[in-house]
C-alpha cells in the first residue's frame, strides 16, 4: 500500500474486543468505540498501538 502525507482516523472497536476476551460485562460499556485521530507529517510506514484495558486506553507512534 501507498501511505500519503495527511490526517488518519483509526476506528477501534473496544467493546466486542472486551466481551470477546471474557471482560465481565457492563451496559453499557464504559468503552466501546474508540476512535484515534493522528496526523502524519511523511510518508512512511507507522504504527499505532492500542494499549487497552475496560476503563482506559492510551496510543502513541510506535517505530
């Protein structure tokens, strides 16, 4: 694939993750959707973890 210069939204899908992995359930879910929006200044291949848990995520450019 070709990756351009621009801004991204990746759409994360925590809520079936979580009911997936045997996370007790909620309803609703504290997270469900969650959406990353991130800027990319060249064009390059770049990586873009989820670290996740059912109260709180965090991301950041991974190499």
């Amino acid at each position: 694939e070709e990756f351009a210069v621009g801004c991204y939204e990746l759409v994360f899908h925590a809520g079936d993750y979580l009911d997936a992995s045997g996370t007790p359930p909620e309803d609703p879910r504290f997270l469900n959707i969650v959406p990353i929006r991130f800027g990319m200044s060249e064009a390059a291949h770049y990586h873009v973890p989820l670290l996740l848990s059912p109260f709180g995520y965090s991301t950041y450019r991974g190499s």
